[in-house]
C-alpha cells in the first residue's frame, strides 16, 4: 500500500552562498589540473544562471543536469540552486530511452545536456560544451533541492529526493567525522559527482570545507598517484571497491608522503583487496556506508572496525528481523511512498546487518533484496529483468548475480546474442546489462509454473 | 609472425580473471567500462607505456576480441615479431 507524504518546501537558495561560497576568493576549489579559485567558480555559476533563465527556469522548476562529470555539470548545478530550482539528476551513461521516461516525469523547466564532449577516453573529467533547452512549463514535482534516480522497476519509491536542509545537514555531517579531510588538504576525486558519495562526500563538502577537488586526468593507477603527486599538500583518495585495486597494482615511482589516506564507499571489500592496498601504499584505507536516500550513514575511515562502521554524528542505526534501519525524519521518496521502505521516521535499507549493543558499531552483512552494485554504481536485478522479458523476441528471462550480472534468456522465436545485445544497448544504461547473457530454449520452472532463480539449476540449463 | 604485439587474448582473460576472482574459464567474454578500465590500467602497466586510445575506440569495444583488436593497433610490435 502506498500513501502519499507531505511535501517538503523548497528553500531559500541562499543556502548556496552561505554553505558552498563563504570562503575566500582566492581559495582553489578543483584542479582540473588548472586551478578554479572561488571567485571564478563564482563568476561561472552567475553566468550560468542568466542561461537557465533565459532558457525557462524559473524558482520552484527543475532543470535537468544530463551531463558527464566535468565544470559545466558543476556550475549547472551551482547555478540551478542558486536560482531556486531542484535538480534533477541523471547520470550521462543512462540511454536516451531511460531519460525520455524520467524527464515525462519529473517535468523540468529545462534540460542541460552536452553538444560536445572532449578530453579523451578514460577521463574522469571531461571537458563539455554544453546546451540549455526547454523542456516543460510546470513547477518541480517537489520542493527537493535536488533529485536523483535509483535503478528499480518503475516503482513510485525510486524517486528520490533531498531536500537543500537534508544536504546541508550532510555536509555538517561530514565535518565532524575523524578522519575526513580538512581545510587546505585534497580530495583525489574518483566517483562522480552524479551520486551521493561524490557528490556530497566530494563536491559538497569540498566546497564548504576548503578541501581542493582533484579528479586524476583519467582513469587508472599512475593517474592518480600523479595527482597526489602534484601538490605538497595532504590528499585523500575518494573511490568505490574498484579504484582500490587499481592503486594496489601500481607501484610509486616516488616517495608520496602527502598520500593520507583512500576512503571508499560502496559494497564490502575482500581483505585480501585491502592488505594487498596497503602492503603497497602503508596508508590507511577507509570505509563508508551510505545510502543515496541519506548521504553518509557510517564510516570507519582509520580501517580499525573493518568489516564494521560507527554510525555518523546524528544518524541512528538500528536492526529489525535482521534489516538495519536508520533514522530519517521525512520521507525521500517523492509523491507516492511505500511503509516498506519508509515509515515513522525510519528508512528501511534492506541491507541485512547487526548493530552491536556494546559498541554501537553496525556491521552490514548484504542485502535482503535484489539489488547489487557494479563498480560502486547500484543496479536492481528486476529492472533488468523486467526489460528484457519486455523486448520483441523474448519470452521468459531470469537475471541473477553470479559474480556478475547474468542473464538467462528464452527466445520466442529466432533471436540472436547479437541482436539481444543491441535492443539491450537502446534500453539499459551498459553498467546495468549483463555481462554473461545465455540463450536457452526453455527456462527451468516450477511445477506451478514459476521461472526458477537457483544459480545451480540455471547453470545445469546453460552449461 | 611479424607485427603482432606480444599481448594475447588468455593475458587479458588472465586480467579480468583478477579482477573478478574468477577462473579464467569463466570469465565472461562481455566487458564493460569498469571492466575495459582495468585492462587499459594493465596492459599499460606491462607495457610501460600510455596507448592513445579515442572515445570512439573504447565505445566500440564490447568484448575481449574488440579490446584485443584495438590494443593491438596502439600497442608496439613484439620485438622478436
């Protein structure tokens, strides 16, 4: 049963200037390798605002941000809350089909997508051109500071909103965690700033806290041993699982003794993964949990808890059955939401886990639901299933993470690999399609008829 | 043989093997960016070099076979080719 909760205002934008832009002028905030001071930060967001307006936005609408990492996605966002606007946010792999249905629903005033994009393959910053168009005449679906869309079916709690105070609220958050980097230090920025971890972890905090924002010129282990390299001052690495095995595999070509520490957020890492990281860098290598719904909800950013983490100042963990639940005064989901997800100030994170009467640390044992993550990026299986048992040709298909995502397809006619892939491709965002796809000629099932998800029985039917 | 860099498809397989934990027999012969990022991280490694690859090459890799095809056109031939 669904039910329909209050929606939250939308706030003052002043919250921009007094959280993100007190501090000085002169204050590098990215290195893109160039520096961006405040004051040209400033500047950039100004202009960009003039562009939304004169594209439609209007305070209470919604502009949508399609962009790739890079300055442009930074300053439409700055300058999107500056103007009184939400918004919402959809990251640049997404396919133009899993947009179209986003934005008819969420109704934004204006679009800002890239015209041209550049820098070369394997950035983790681009350089874009970008374009504001409009897109519809209405107010934000809510008064949300900013929307994001997590993988799900089509569901009415996939919607997820924050508001401008619930961001605000995290970037303090932030501030009195040990271990985080502080004023005049650097993030090496690896996850993108589309998502909560580097968003609010990186971006939002950065800004607020005089930390620099370094994203490596692209995506491997020297570039980012390059990036700590290029300044004296102490660099955190912020990464998900993935970035961890990229450093453990690179050797210094220097002595790095500003190389402080690397957080990552996502799922568990294998201890393996992490003595392997630092027997080759001897820093210590964080963990966090957050949830897109929250922000950061535990950390043990010194590696002395591992697998646990202490929940973050102001946030309660507490387990029911088995399912650890956190505090959470409203409800994220916009419009419609589901009590068995949300309910009476408690956000249920189908993450099974313990919370320790003791100590209070919280340690996450997996999740109780279909959802995994690729690369730190969470992906709901029944999506996945659900558009491929949509497409022409195809009668019956089971998805199941088997080290990946895997996906057991039974045709209705003659349907090739090949072809299923580029249906896929128009559909699903690539992190989200499988890597492993089986054509089979008749799913195994019930006697009642149902498809059957053991790994083992599938396996048998696709040798 | 002449011209062929010294770089096979069991070495990337071997890679990606790494990367998931799995048997190389089990690998899947699918890759993704996360996946095409580790073996450009490696292949550079082993090679000691940066390969000039365009957006539009690692767009068009989808598989192993691609990935091998375009390291192959941005790789040094094997010395003894």
């Amino acid at each position: 049963m669904y039910r329909q909760t209050k929606d939250p205002a939308a706030q003052d934008p002043g919250w921009v200037d007094d959280v993100l832009f007190a501090g000085r002028p002169t204050d590098v905030c990215l290195r893109l390798p160039e520096p961006v001071d405040r004051a040209t930060l400033h500047r950039l967001v100004t202009e960009a605002q003039a562009r939304l307006v004169a594209a439609g936005l209007r305070p209470g609408g919604a502009a949508a941000l399609r962009l790739p990492p890079s300055l442009s996605y930074v300053v439409n966002l700055l300058a999107t809350w500056r103007s009184g606007g939400q918004a919402v946010l959809l990251d640049h792999r997404l396919t133009d089909h899993e947009v179209d249905r986003a934005l008819r629903r969420l109704t934004p005033q204006v679009v800002v997508a890239p015209v041209r994009t550049g820098g070369g393959a394997l950035k983790v910053f681009v350089d874009v051109t970008e374009r504001v168009t409009g897109y519809a005449d209405r107010p934000a679906v809510s008064g949300h500071a900013v929307i994001q869309l997590s993988s799900g079916s089509t569901g009415p709690s996939k919607v997820i909103g924050r508001t401008a105070a619930d961001l605000v609220a995290e970037v303090e958050r932030y501030t009195r965690i040990d271990g985080v980097a502080l004023p005049g230090e650097r993030i090496i920025l690896l996850p993108s700033m589309v998502h909560v971890l580097g968003l609010v972890g990186g971006l939002l905090y950065g800004l607020h806290a005089r930390v620099e924002l370094v994203p490596p010129e692209r995506l491997g282990g020297d570039a980012v041993l390059a990036a700590i390299a290029a300044q004296d001052t102490p660099a955190t690495v912020l990464g998900v699982p993935f970035h961890i095995g990229l450093l453990a595999s690179t050797r210094p070509d220097r002595p790095l003794p500003q190389f402080t520490r690397m957080t990552t957020g996502g799922e568990l890492v294998p201890p393996a993964v992490v003595q392997a990281f630092t027997d080759r860098h001897g820093v210590p290598l964080g963990n966090m949990y957050g949830m897109t719904e929250v922000g950061v909800i535990g950390t043990d950013l010194h590696g002395s808890h591992r697998p646990a983490i202490a929940p973050a100042p102001g946030i309660e963990v507490r387990e029911s059955d088995g399912e650890l639940l956190i505090s959470c005064p409203a409800s994220p989901y916009v419009g419609l939401s589901d009590p068995d997800r949300w309910a009476d100030g408690w956000l249920r994170t189908r993450d099974a886990g313990t919370v320790d009467p003791v100590t209070g640390l919280v340690t996450v044992r997996g999740r109780l639901d279909s959802q995994v993550s690729v690369g730190g990026l969470k992906v709901d299986l029944t999506e996945v299933e659900a558009t491929l048992t949509g497409l022409p040709g195809v009668a019956a298909a089971v998805v199941t993470y088997d080290d990946g995502i895997t996906a057991y397809v039974q045709p209705d006619g003659p349907l090739s690999g090949d072809a299923l892939d580029r249906l896929l491709a128009e559909r699903l965002a690539g992190y989200k399609r499988p890597r492993t796809l089986h054509l089979v000629a008749q799913l195994p099932r019930t006697t009642t008829g149902k498809l059957v998800r053991s790994l083992d029985v599938l396996r048998t039917a696709a040798p | 043989m002449s011209g062929q860099p010294d770089l096979g498809r069991a070495d990337l397989v071997s890679m990606l093997a790494e990367l998931t934990g799995k048997p190389v027999e089990q690998v899947p012969h699918r890759v993704g960016s996360m996946e095409l990022a580790w073996l450009v991280h490696l292949v550079e490694q082993r090679y000691g070099t940066q390969m000039d690859l365009t957006d539009d090459q690692l767009a068009g890799i989808r598989t192993v076979d691609d990935a091998l095809t375009v390291f192959h056109t941005c790789l040094p031939a094997s010395a003894d080719g």
